[in-house]
C-alpha cells in the first residue's frame, strides 16, 4: 500500500486515542506518538472500517504495519498542526463552527422535521390505494415531427374519426402505427422515465379516464397525441415509489411549517438597509476582487430577537457554493438568498441548541473526529497542495514527457440511419440517393440511440466491436463517401436483426490528443503524481523531525491475533 493509500485512510479514518498518562503503556498499546496511544482495539477498528478498496494486499503483521503506519502518520500530522498553531487561526476556528452547525442543523432536521413529518405504512398504502397512480395504462399514441401536423390529426379525430385509422394516416412511428397507435406495454408509476414519458405529461394522463384523447405533448423532438385504451391495478411495488414522494412532500411541508413557526418566535425581520448595503458594496467592486473589510462583514443582513445573520455569511455561502457573481447580484436576488439559504439554517441551528442537541455525547464525539480531520486536511493544504506546480508550463512538459498517455484510438466517423425493416432501410437509401439529406433522415427515422441528437452521426472505436456487432467490420472495410447498405445488423448482446444503410465521413489513425483538448486529463494526473510525491516527502519529513517521540511495540504488534478484529 502506497503514500497515496495511506493518506486517504489517514483522511477517512481518524482514530481517537487518549493516552493514559502513565509512565509505563499498558500491553495493549501497540504504538506511542507524543502522548497518543494507539491500541490492538485502535489498530483491529481502523483495519475493519477500511473499505475493500483500500485493503492492504499483505496479510498478517506486514497488513497490520501497514495499516499503523498510516495512523502514526495521520498523528504525526497532527503534531505538525498544532506546532503550526493551526487550530488558533480564526479562519480554522470559523471553518470548524460552520462543519458543527451544519451538523447540528441536519441532526435538528432528523430528530424534529422528519420524525414529525414520517407517515404509517398503513397510512401510505390507504393513500396509495386512493390516488391516481394505483393504476397502470395502455396507451395509443400519434407521433407527428411538427405541431402542424399534430393539428391535423386532431381536427381528424374531433370530426369523429377513429384514433387508429388517423394514427395510420398520420403517425410517423411506422412500427405503432401499423397498429393503430398501439404501445406495447404498459405504463406505471414506477416505470414512466425508462419508457421515455415525462412525469409532467404523466402526471397529467393518469388524471384521464380509459377512453380519453391527451394532447399534444412536446416529447423528445417530436409531438404526442395519446389515447387512454385499457387500464389495470398496479403491484404492490409500486407503493415504494409513491411512499417516497408523498414522504418527501411531508417533510418539506413539515420544514416550511417549522420555519415559518420560529420567525414569529424570534421575531424575524430582514434589515433592507444592510441588503442594499451589500449590493452597493458588490456594485463598487466592479471586475475587482470582492473582499468584505472585519466592519463590513458584520454588518446585519437580517435580525432575530436571539441573534443576527450578517454580510460574512453571506459572502461565505457564495464563496462555498461557487456562484459569486457579482454582475447578477442585487437587492433582491441578496434577500431571496437571506431568506431562503441562510435563514432556515440560522433558525434550525437556534432551536436546536435550546434543545440541548449541541451537547448530544454523539455530537460532540463527532465534532472532535470532524476537527482532527480538518487539521489534517490544513496541514495537506499548507504543506502539499500550496507546493504543487500545476502551472501551463508545468503541464506542457508533463504532457511531453508522457506522450503515450495522451494518444487518441483510431476511430471511423460514419451517419447512419438503423431501422427495423429491411425494405424500410431500403426506401431511406433509395431517398438518399434521390437527394434527402442523410441526417435529417436519421433524425426522423433511425433507432439508433442518440440519432436524433446527433443526426445519425456514430464514432466507432476498435473497443466498440461488441457494441456495433457486424456493423463494425462492415464500416472498417468500407470507403470514405461511399453509401453502403442495407446490412443486417447483429451484436453479441442481442439476436435480433437490425437493418443498416450508413456513410463513412471520416478515418483517422492513431494519434496524440492536442494539448488543449487534453489539458484536463493532464491536469488530473500532474496533479495525482504531485500529490503522492509531495505527501510522501512530507511524512518522511515528519518522521524524521518526530523520530523521538514515535514509539512501536513489535513484539506486541508480532503477537496481535488478526482474526480477533474481522
């Protein structure tokens, strides 16, 4: 197991150690870093948290060295944080507050909003059983490409007639047509976005009774008419899916109803002086920097009887999420984001610390662990990741030097159109042939996923062999411009045939990617090889300033009993 392995287990895993303070370690102690002890206990559980993709591939004492190892280097880089007096900077200590707040604010959500908002699951299913979507439908459809022609077909069928002849005469989904619009399966709750109908057009649908006519729906490009033909329960299974929206409805319910409930009580009231304060102050900094001055970031956005919401927090929840843009940033977007990301939580963390849930033993064991991992995580920032050379220079020369991770594969780009039918394939062909664009075709025509998106065109690769099946070697055998098919198509991953006409536009060899079209794979791997150097100079640096004060039993560690922590 590498440096890059150790430190992620050093950053998943943080092991609280007290020591003793006795002269001489009790036999349980495998290891001594300063004052911390770490114990057989210590080292089994760290082993037994360890996700399998981490799992040191040694086994007995050499697995068990391993995994110390990581742990004395996680102390040891807490000994680095606290001689760095790390924990002192008021930007730490504000950091660490916001990650406890938030936690006590989620914790409040739990244990106040979503334990009064649950539902019985005899509640759920007597809702179930009552609503629109303990059903499922057959539908028929007419599928026009334009809104014009959908017209058409409506005025057919309010002149009386009937939903399949006028899915024959207009429908351009030739396979449902034939059928009089007929779908072959049936639509649930549980399955409407596999099968491609929107939610909104659903929601709708399943309102109607067998019989009705629906429509037109945009869908995907094209337009939808549907009629309602038969209808039938619906499997349990289906509750699931019900019973998690209908929950998810309670407890936003429950969350604005408990929002609402603690403005009044602390008598909460947006300041719009400090708002336009904020905006102006954003205005003057025009294509600058916006950096808040101590006075300004305190100056109130939104009073509470026990406290106040001010311009830092503000400024930090931008700074976090990443959408600061000052051009866009007025009085009312400030008051919306006051009101609506801010407050809930101001109000939430409020209550919950009346209600002593700060003071949870689980917390506050939490918040140690959340602490130690922030120090850890500050002591990387200063000490690795502010060293990294991720300059454009720096990635040119990474990307010279290895070449051969950056090449492209060869790679045919073809239009194709792919039907059910082989003398439908041959009908577009010959339209081909005649004239009509290929890709328009494809948009209108071709089953190929994505043709619509992307007009027919495919780039086929040497690794796509089993996804294209025989229209693999029929493509790399073919010529530049030359209109090829049709050609029954079959994959390894389905024996049904398929019917290809297609169009070699372009082949291309092997070859490197350029720089700038590859500078975020090279990014991403300067940056990993960076990384793993630089922690591991920083642990042998650590090691060799705290050699003194690490202390490992290996006559203990020889005797731990593996087993004894699987």
């Amino acid at each position: 197991m590498g440096v890059i392995c150790r430190i992620t287990h050093t950053l998943l895993f943080i092991i609280i150690a007290a020591g003793c303070g006795s002269n001489e370690p009790n036999p349980d102690v495998v290891a001594q870093v300063e004052s911390v002890e770490i114990t057989i206990d210590d080292l089994l559980r760290f082993r037994a948290d360890t996700p399998a993709v981490l799992r040191s591939e040694k086994e007995g004492v050499g697995e068990l060295r391993e995994y110390l190892d990581s742990m004395i280097d996680m102390e040891l880089m807490l000994t680095k944080a606290r001689s760095m007096e790390i924990d002192q900077d008021p930007d730490f200590q504000r950091k660490l507050d916001r990650e406890i707040r938030q936690k006590v604010v989620f914790e409040f959500s739990v244990r106040e909003i979503k334990a009064k908002s649950d539902v019985p699951y005899e509640e759920l299913r007597a809702q179930f059983e009552k609503s629109k979507w303990n059903r499922m439908l057959l539908l028929a459809h007419i599928r026009t490409a334009t809104d014009k022609d959908a017209q058409k077909a409506l005025r057919d069928l309010n002149a009386g007639d009937l939903f399949d002849e006028v899915a024959v005469e207009h429908s351009i989904l030739d396979d449902t047509a034939q059928q009089g619009g007929l779908i072959n399966f049936w639509y649930g709750r549980d399955n409407l976005e596999r099968l491609g109908l929107p939610f909104e057009v659903a929601d709708e649908l399943f309102e109607k009774e067998v019989g009705a006519v629906a429509g037109p729906y945009q869908i995907s490009g094209y337009i939808e008419i549907f009629k309602i033909l038969k209808e039938k329960p619906a499997p349990t299974s289906y509750i699931m899916a019900f019973s998690q929206t209908t929950l998810v409805r309670a407890f936003v319910a429950q969350r604005q109803k408990t929002i609402d409930e603690l403005k009044l009580e602390y008598q909460v009231r947006l300041d719009e002086a400090g708002i336009k304060r904020f905006a102006r102050w954003v205005t003057e900094a025009n294509d600058e920097p916006f950096v808040l001055s101590d006075e300004q970031a305190m100056s109130a956005l939104c009073h509470m009887s026990n406290g106040q919401i001010e311009a830092r927090d503000l400024y930090e929840l931008f700074q976090k999420d990443g959408v600061f843009q000052p051009s866009e940033l007025d009085s009312t977007r400030i008051a919306y984001a006051v009101e609506n990301q801010l407050l809930p939580d101001a109000l939430f963390y409020r209550r919950a610390v009346e209600l002593g849930l700060d003071r949870d033993s689980t917390l506050v064991a939490w918040s140690k662990a959340k602490k130690r991992a922030l120090l850890i995580e500050a002591v990387q920032d200063r000490e690795v990741t502010a060293h990294m050379d991720l300059s454009e220079s720096a990635l040119k020369r990474y990307y010279k030097d290895h070449i051969d991770r950056f090449m492209l594969q060869e790679e045919v780009r073809i239009v194709e159109i792919l039907t059910e039918q082989q003398q439908e394939a041959q009908a577009l062909l010959d339209r081909v042939r005649n004239g009509e664009n290929m890709g328009d075709l494809a948009v209108r025509y071709s089953n190929r996923a994505n043709a619509k998106k992307d007009a027919g065109v495919l780039h086929i690769h040497p690794r796509d062999r089993k996804r294209f099946g025989t229209l693999f070697d029929a493509v790399r055998s073919s010529e530049i411009g030359t209109l090829q098919g049709p050609i029954e198509i079959t994959t390894e991953a389905s024996e049904e045939k398929k019917y290809s006409i297609f169009q070699v536009i372009d082949k291309l060899p092997v070859r490197p990617q350029e720089f700038a079209a590859a500078q975020r794979k090279i990014r991403y791997w300067l940056h990993k090889e960076e990384e793993a150097r630089l922690i591991g100079e920083l642990f042998k640096n650590l090691r060799e300033q705290y050699s003194t004060q690490v202390v490992v039993f290996e006559d203990r560690l020889q005797n731990v009993n593996v087993t004894s922590g699987s």
